[in-house]
C-alpha cells in the first residue's frame, strides 16, 4: 500500500513539474494584454535608424526571425492606420505572447518602433 502512495504521490509531482505554466492575461504598457505566465512584461522602445530605408509595407518592418526584439510565435495584423501598424504575436496555442508596433515615418518607409513580451 506505502509503494502505491509514492507511486501516485511521484506521478501526480511529475505531472505538475512537466505542464506547461499557468498564463495570465497581463496588460501592457501601451494598452494590449499578452497571455503570460508571470505578471512582468519586458517592453523596448526603438529609435528608428532613418539613414537607412524604410520598409515599404508594415509587414517589412518587423523584426528577423531570430531578432532579440521578435517575440516567440508568429505574427498577425492587430490593428493598423494609414502611419500605424500594431502587429500581434501568437504561439501554436493561440496565446498572445508578444506585440510589435511599426510606423511609417516622414514618408520614408515602415520602422520599428517598439516591441513587447512576455518576461
């Protein structure tokens, strides 16, 4: 009977030590919320280098895959204006796990101008 507790009482500890984290819903600094599993959100603000061009669609401007700035997941058109594009990222689960901002500046393309995620 003790052998059949530890067994159970091992299982139930690994399968909680294995799940993935329980995700919050976690507002943001410019308004969005991003589905985490900690309440903190690293956030960065980009100073567009203007001596190089510009994008020429809002989707141009996000970061490389493999970027230090590019949140985990794909990217999806949040929400946009003729000089603003909100770019949301979201992993196979659907969870929202980062947000990329994009602007076209002085008419010379689309740049990056901020970035979100989950810490």
């Amino acid at each position: 009977m003790r052998r059949i507790i530890t067994v159970i009482l091992v299982t139930a500890f690994l399968g909680t030590a294995c799940s993935s984290p329980e995700l919050r819903e976690v507002q943001t600094n410019t308004g969005g919320v991003l589905d985490c599993p900690a309440d903190t959100v690293w956030h960065a603000s980009v100073s567009p280098n203007l001596g190089s061009p510009g994008a020429a669609q809002p989707a141009g401007a996000l970061p490389e895959a493999g970027s230090e700035l590019a949140p985990p997941g794909e990217p999806q058109l949040e929400s946009e204006t003729p000089a603003k594009a909100v770019f949301v990222y979201v992993d196979a689960d659907r969870h929202r796990t980062g947000r990329v901002t994009v602007e076209q500046i002085s008419g010379t393309g689309w740049y990056l101008t901020s970035a979100e995620r989950c810490d």
